[in-house]
C-alpha cells in the first residue's frame, strides 16, 4: 500500500481505519480516531461532505483524498478526473471514432445540464471531461450512450455492457470510468463474439495490476497513484512538524496506458 511505503521512508507509523458505505459516512468515524490518538489522519471519502466539509475541522492535521470538496477546510490530494477523459476521449476522436459509449454514470445523469455546473464527484468530473472532448470538436454528445451504473466492479460492467448492447447499436468504442467495469465490459462483449479492438475499442480508468493481464491488455488511463499517495503523506507530515499555511490542493498528472484494447497505438 503505497501510503504505507512513504510514510515508512518518513519514519513514520500509520494506523488504518475503515468506516462502512452506510449511515453517516466518514463522520461515523471521527469518535474513533480520537480513541486511536495518531499525530493526523487521511481522510478518504466517497460522498460530498455536508455542512461545507465542517468534519475536516479537527484537533489534529487532516489531508483529504478523494474527489469532493474540501472547501478549504484542509489539504487535499485529488486526481485528473476531467482532464484525464477528456485527453483519452479526444484520442479516440482524433481517429475517426464518432460513438463513444461511458459506462459508470450516475443514473440521474439525462444530459449535459445535470454535470456542466458540478465541481465534485467522480462521476461528475469524468462524464465532464467525456462530454467536453465531443464538444471542442464540434460533437454532440449522444446521451443514449452515457450508460448508468450503481457497482463499480466487474459484475457491474457485465451488467452494463449486456444492457448497453440488448437496447443500442454496438459503439465503435467504450470508455470505462474505472478498469473494474472495464474488464467485465470486455468479458461480456468477448462473450456475444464481438472482437476487441477490432470491433470496438475500450479504455479503462486506474491502470490497476489486472488490466496488463486481460485479455486483450485493457488500455486504461493511469492516475499516478503512487504520486497521489506520496503527496498525501508529505503535506499530512508537513503538518504535523509545523507548517501553518493555506489549505492546499494537489492534483495528480497521468498517463494513457496505451494497450492491446485500442488501436491507438497503432
């Protein structure tokens, strides 16, 4: 676990603490990092923050991950969400690819109105950086092919890519908002005797370990997260030992993991 690794370099020990999808959310747990006594916490949360991220103001130096605000409150380590897609998306564009299918959006995204004015949120910040490639080249967005998803996981994209196909004409490409869907998108499409890259290209988002290893090798946007981490652990530390100044916000660089899933980099 990369946060592990550099705090170790730094000389220091870290603690781990995980909180449930339900109730509260991360406010669930701020009682029991009090117990825990560590010098500062990193915060990872999956959810927008209410009351303006109040529960990132505590006793002891906080950094938060994530893609949600923390309205200044703290520092923050986030990643390339929109720009990221945004880059990938416009590959597959500059090639003559006009259908792009996202698979992993919010079930209540119906159109651009819904994520043009959101300023967190995976899902949000992704489908930004789907929709703003189509429109720097004049394209409009078919939003029949922005295919909702609940489970971020392999079955989820199982799921999504038979649902995709059995009510739409298959898209030249696919853009998986992270390579957990991906994968199982490739499965499925492998499945009802469609080629891949030949007959659609696919893109995932995490360049996790498995995706070197399907079949074929998932291209995947790679989110720096050894980067994400390390920056994380320093501006916690530099915290710790003393530092006093503004909030700060690290957003990560990345890189597309050109594989045999697309035909880019031929």
């Amino acid at each position: 676990m990369p946060v592990i690794e550099f705090a170790k370099q730094r000389e220091y020990g870290v603690i781990i603490n995980t909180y449930g999808s339900g109730g509260m959310g991360l406010s669930d747990n701020i009682e029991e990092t009090y117990r825990l006594g560590a010098d500062g916490w990193i915060f990872f949360t999956e959810r927008a923050l209410e009351n303006k991220g109040e529960v990132l103001q505590q006793p002891y130096p906080v950094v938060l991950g994530g893609d949600y605000l923390s309205y200044g409150k703290c520092d923050q380590v986030t990643m390339p969400n929109t720009e990221a897609v945004r880059f990938a998306v416009g590959r597959l564009l500059d090639t003559g690819v006009r259908t792009i299918a996202v698979i992993g959006a919010s079930p209540d995204m119906h159109g651009w109105e819904d994520v043009r004015d959101q300023r967190d949120g995976t899902q949000s910040l992704r489908i930004q950086g789907y929709v703003q490639a189509h429109e720097e080249r004049g394209l409009t967005v078919d939003w029949r092919y922005v295919i909702p998803l609940l489970g971020w996981n392999q079955h989820g994209g199982v799921q999504a890519a038979a649902s995709m196909l059995d009510s739409l004409p298959c898209p030249q490409s696919v853009l998986c908002l992270n390579d957990a869907i991906a994968l199982g998108a490739i499965h499925e499409l492998q499945r009802r005797g469609l080629r891949v890259p030949a007959d659609v290209q696919l893109i995932g988002f995490d360049n996790v370990p498995e995706s070197e290893y399907s079949v074929p090798a998932l291209t995947t946007i790679d989110p720096h997260v050894d980067d994400y981490a390390k920056h994380a652990v320093d501006m916690l530390i530099e915290r710790i030992e003393g530092y006093s100044g503004p909030a700060r916000t690290y957003t990560t660089d990345f890189t597309v993991v050109e594989r045999a899933s697309t035909k880019l980099a031929r």
